[in-house]
C-alpha cells in the first residue's frame, strides 16, 4: 500500500493528486523551486522538500533530486504528473531502482512511445491503423502536401506543413533544428497532410493482470499554436460505430506494450469517420476531468490503485452526459501574438447558471461483481477490485 506520495511536478496537477490523498489518508509530499517555495502546492501538501535552483532544468527536471527528495521525505510513492520528467523511462527505472513505487506505466512502456517513428512501426503491427511513413527524399508531387514531425517530440515543435517540393528540403532541415533544440533530437519524418482532420483521442486504463479499459473518447481539435484549447467528452463527431472501432484499435494499443495504468491513444480522424495512430501519451492528460466528468470515476485514485497491484473490473463503467474544458491564452497582440503571461485582476463567467458535478452513481454491472468503492468515490468504478486494510488517518 502506498501511505506517502511524492509528486514530482507542481501547480495545478501536484494539488490534483494532493487532492486524491487527502481522501485516502496518504501522506503528500512536494518538491519545488526556490521561486515556488511559497506556491499553493507547496503550501498544500503535508510535507515539501526544497529543490535548490530557480529554473526548471536545475529542479523539476533533475531527477536525481527529486528522488533524493523523495528517500529524504520518507515518501514509498512517485507520481510524475504530466509534463516534466512523465514520460522519461530513465526516470521510471531509477524511482523503481530506489525502491519506490512508480505511479505509472513501466519504463518499456514508456520507452516504446516515446518515438513516433518506432511507436507507429509497433501499432502497425498490432493492427492499429496508422499513416504511411513517406521518406523525404522521395516524395513526389502526387503525395503533397505533407506534414514534417519530429520524432521525439510534440506540441507543434518541429513540426512543418510543406504544399510544394521547392520548399520541402527547407522545412525539413528547419524541423530538424527545431526539434534537436527542443528535444535533443533532430529525427524528423513525413506523412500525407489531412487538412480537415479531427484530433480524437480515447482514454485508456489498465491493470498489472491484463485488463484494459477504453474509457470513451476525447474531441481536442479546437487547438492554438498546435496546442489543445477547447476539449470535449464525447466527440461530436463519433457515433456508436465508430467509437466501437476507436476503443478496439486504443485497446490493442495499450495491449501490444503491456500498458498499465493512465494513458491516452491519439488518433487523428476524417470526415468518413476512418482515424489512424498519432501517438501514445503514457501518462495522465491535462483533459482528463472532462472523462471523470462523463464515467464518475477518480483516475488518479485508479492510478493509485493499479501502482498497488489491484485489479479493475473487467467491465468499464458507461459514459453519460457531455463535459467541456476550455484553456485560457495569455498572448501579446504588439508582439505577434506570442505567449505571455501576466497577472490575472478579474474573471468572471457571468453567463453560468449551473454547478459542476459528477454524474450520479452507476447501477452495478450484473455480469461483474462490483468492488467496494474507494473513499471519496461516487461510483462502485471508484476503485479496483482486492482487498484493502484501512489506512491510517
């Protein structure tokens, strides 16, 4: 049983995991920056450890600190939160390699996502339909326009959409520049360009015995600079077919790496409701609430319960209702629009007349026995199956 977590992040997504060990009685530790010493995260948890350095390179991203910090707190738990080191399979082996639990999928897991081109190799294999890899220097000029990606990385870093061959060799080395910058490393490669694509993504959850679940789909093609704005469970655009035949190719997904734990299949989708591999997020999304909204269940608790070798049911709870989560943008207008933050003076919503909730409790499932629901949990889904002590308080 994990009886105290670190969480090796900070800010929105630190208090969000905060908040799931609150409810179970498990003891939270921060870690921060000498600028977040007086952050709400660092405020909120049971115990924080200092991280000397002000930037991110010298703390959140030293991963030996953090798991001196962790041993240094008496903390049994990591939780990476997304962003920083989640998706660093180094990082996972040396959490393991300590002793600690590592909240989250194993390192080849990660490791087997963490390249777009080998990640696309490996879901092709598992039938997973996936754009054709297009060598740059063979494209011709039926196959334009085309879309240069880097293989390491995401959020539009590296990323270049070439309608001519004139300015391919160009976009191609520009991207490669940009990606050895951002991700330190330059591997990029192309594929055909779908310009009217929609970005569908499921969630997916799995156990240690095999079990996965697709908890619905995700709509996030309202997007800013390549960055997500505006995203919806379920997707306008996916009817009962289609999301039959998105669970199925996210499920094999998960399947053909031994995932367990949270994580989302990217798929981008046509308007004839055909949809190929993107890439894997092996860790929890920034829009999950909008899915916890829609199934009544706790993801980060499930992630806990997973990390503790429990099993989930074999049936997934159903979705209902409709949720939103919009993002906010801070950008200058006298500087080309480019990001920057500021202080926020006032915000209102002057038009909302209801409350945010979760849906009511499910009914039980007949074909499975339902499991006794975690603290703080709305739905029998809350928890996995097994047998747990009570934690001390």
């Amino acid at each position: 049983m994990i009886s105290r977590l670190l969480v090796a992040n900070r800010g929105e997504i630190a208090r969000r995991v905060f908040r799931t060990c609150r409810e179970r009685g498990i003891t939270t530790v921060a870690v921060h920056s000498d600028a977040d010493a007086r952050a709400l995260h660092t405020r909120e948890a049971d115990i924080a450890v200092r991280l000397p350095g002000v930037t991110a390179a010298d703390t959140y991203l030293r991963a030996d600190l953090v798991i001196e910090a962790a041993l240094a707190a008496g903390a049994d738990a990591v939780h990476p939160g997304y962003g920083f080191l989640s998706e660093n399979a180094a990082f996972a082996q040396a959490v393991i390699d300590a002793g600690l639990t590592w909240v989250g999928p194993s390192p080849d897991a990660i490791d087997a996502m963490g390249s777009k081109i080998a990640s696309k190799k490996l879901m092709a294999a598992a039938g997973v339909p996936v754009l054709p890899e297009l060598d740059p220097a063979a494209i011709t000029e039926a196959e334009l326009p085309v879309l240069v990606k880097a293989s390491a990385g995401g959020g539009g870093r590296g990323m270049r959409v070439v309608r001519t061959l004139a300015e391919l060799a160009d976009q191609v080395e520009a991207a490669r520049v940009e990606a050895a910058a951002a991700f330190g490393d330059p591997t990029v490669f192309c594929e055909p360009y779908l310009a009217t694509g929609r970005h569908i993504e499921v969630q997916v959850m799995g156990d240690v015995h095999g079990t996965i679940w697709a908890l619905g789909e995700r709509e996030c093609s309202i997007q800013r600079r390549h960055q997500k704005v505006v995203e919806e469970a379920p997707s306008p655009m996916v009817d009962p077919a289609m999301r039959e035949r998105l669970h199925a190719a996210a499920t094999a997904a998960a399947a053909a790496i031994s995932y367990r734990g949270a994580g989302t299949v990217e798929f981008l989708a046509a308007e004839d409701g055909s949809f190929h591999f993107l890439e894997m997020n092996t860790r929890l999304q920034v829009e999950h609430p909008v899915t916890e909204l829609v199934t009544g269940l706790d993801l980060v608790a499930l992630q806990l319960d997973i990390a503790e070798g429990l099993a989930l049911p074999l049936t997934p709870p159903p979705v209902h209702g409709h949720a939103i989560e919009v993002r906010l943008y801070a950008e200058d207008p006298a500087h080309t629009w480019r990001p920057q933050t500021g202080t926020l003076h006032t915000f209102t919503l002057p038009a909302a007349t209801t409350e945010f909730g979760t849906p009511p409790p499910w009914p039980t499932p007949t074909s499975t026995p339902a499991p006794a629901p975690a603290s703080g949990s709305g739905s029998g889904w809350g928890a996995c199956s097994g047998q747990r002590p009570p934690r001390a308080g």
